[in-house]
C-alpha cells in the first residue's frame, strides 16, 4: 500500500501523470473569471501587474524553501528567463485585454486556436511528440475535440449576424494571445528539458513582473486599485497566486510528465468549463448546439487521455 501510495507521488501511474493538467485548468478557470470581474474596476496593466507581483512573491517564497540557494540557477541563465518572461508579458497583455470587450467562454473558446499551433509545432520539431501525435487514437481524439471547439464557437447566438468593433478588437487580442502562446509552450518544452518545472515558472514569473512593472508605471493607474475597498487588492493577489503560480506552474510539470501536444489538446476541455462558471458568474449562456459540441470536445479529451494512460510515457 505504502509503495502504491509513493508510485502515485511520483506520478508513476496513469492517473497521477494527469493531476498536474487537472490542477491547471481548474487554475485557469478561476484565473479567467477573476480578470473579467475585475475589468470594471481597473486598467489591463495595474491587474497584470499585481497579480504577477502575488504569484512571483509566493512562488519565490514556495521554491527558496523547497530548493534554497536556487535562484543562483536564475542568475546563470537570465537571458532565457528574460526571453520567457518577456513572451508571458506579450501574450498577458493580449490575453487580458480580450476579457475587456468579451466574455470569458468566447475568449477561451478561440483561444484554442493555440492548440493547432502548438500541436502542428510538436509535430515538426519534437521527435518524442510524434509517436503520439501519429496515433489514430491521439487523431480522432484531437479531431473530436478541436470539432467540438469550432461547433461550440459556431452556436454562440447572433454570431453570424454581425460583430461589434469591440467584439472585433477582442477577436484580435485573442488570436495575438494564441500565436505568442504557442511559441511560449515550444520554447517552455525546450527549457524544461534541463530545468525543474517550479524553479522554471517562478523565475519567468519574477522576469515577467520586472516588465510589468514599468508598463503599470507608465501605462496604468494603480491609484484606481488602492481606491478600492480592501477586499479587492486582497482578491487580486490571490487571484495571481491561484492563476498564475498555481496555473502555470501545474502546466509546466504537465508538459514535463507527459508532453507538449497531450497538455495542449486535454486543454480543450477548459472552454467547456469556463462556460459553466461564466454563466452562474455572468449570465453567459450556451445554446443547445454548443452544448453538444461541448460533449464531442470533452469525448475527444477522453480520448487523448486514453492514448496517454496506454502508451505509459
């Protein structure tokens, strides 16, 4: 018992290999509605800043106990945590400034446009990705869930009547927040080939907050968020410890534990979730149609979870 406890510690069985995917979705969810909640009361870049300043404290906290003396590892390769970083603040202001102009489910549901990208990516340029990817299972699995992307996308009601500028202008943030992600996932894979997971994300999320910082300067109006009541600075601070070091830092060991295109394409199933939370958060609801195509999306993740769990990476 005591070494099946340990085995699934160390992720040497199925289930435990998906418990790092798991948590970064769940992590994303909550991530995704705090920063439509708070795009009422505050600029893009004071919300950016300070919840990377949250997420960048406690996971330097988190990792100078589990592994003291680490940050001498980001002083001897700064430029690529710089690079990171710098990527993480592109695609964070993109992202963020989607939620701005429209609703959490639609921004998550084109957002999977990364997932093409970063698939077709692992194809080309990781061998270890390809037995997978060539796999008729891991095919249908990705065929299914980026059909239950599109169909969920294609019910949205009114979509083909017409798009508001600002509706456009958000279709363009997310599609810049798609191409910046993609090739932050590649370069992530390459850097966790030598690198531990959690020292990795915690010191793109220290560079990442060293850009924010002037951006929120010259940029934002912090004086907006310290006006607010209390609560709100409180909420956003865990909102970056739960979405960004939480998120993220789940995401990088799921890369690690059982590869780029699988986390990407088991990440399909966060627009469907997203959906659920943002109608009891916001009233965004979902038309029959895209509640069928959220099923198909869910069934093609099950699929490539599969694949995963028989092929035992």
């Amino acid at each position: 018992m005591k070494e099946r406890v340990l085995r699934m510690v160390r992720a040497e069985t199925g289930a435990a290999r998906n418990l790092p995917i798991a948590m970064a979705i769940l992590c994303w969810i909550a991530a995704i509605m705090f920063v439509k909640y708070f795009s009422s009361l505050m600029d893009v870049h004071t919300q950016n800043f300070f919840r990377y300043l949250g997420a960048s404290v406690f996971l330097s906290i988190l990792v100078s106990m589990v592994y003291p003396g680490c940050f001498r590892r980001f002083l001897a390769r700064w430029p690529v945590f710089l690079l990171l970083g710098g990527m993480v603040v592109a695609f964070q202001i993109c992202w963020v400034n989607s939620l701005y102009h429209v609703d959490p489910a639609f921004v998550s549901l084109l957002g999977k446009f990364s997932t093409i990208l970063i698939t077709i990516m692992a194809f080309v340029f990781y061998p270890e990705e390809r037995k997978i990817v060539r796999q008729g299972s891991f095919l249908l699995g990705f065929v299914l869930g980026l059909a239950g992307v599109v169909g969920v996308v294609a019910g949205i009601p009114n979509f083909k009547t017409g798009i508001a500028h600002s509706q456009k202008l958000g279709i363009v943030f997310i599609i810049s927040s798609s191409v910046i992600w993609a090739f932050y996932i590649n370069l992530v894979k390459r850097v966790l080939r030598s690198e531990n997971s959690l020292q990795a994300f915690t010191f793109t999320c220290v560079s990442a907050t060293l850009f924010f910082l002037p951006i929120m300067l010259i940029w934002g109006e912090a004086s907006v968020l310290f006006e607010r009541p209390p609560i709100i600075m409180v909420l956003v601070i865990i909102s970056g410890v739960i979405g960004i070091a939480g998120a993220n830092s789940s995401y990088y060991l799921s890369i690690k534990r059982i590869g780029m295109a699988k986390s990407a394409n088991l990440v399909l199933a966060h627009p469907f979730l997203v959906a659920l939370a943002s109608f009891f958060a916001f009233g965004e609801r979902l038309s029959a149609v895209q509640w069928v195509f959220g099923i198909i999306l869910l069934t093609g993740c099950a699929i490539v979870i599969s694949v995963q769990e028989k092929d035992g990476e």
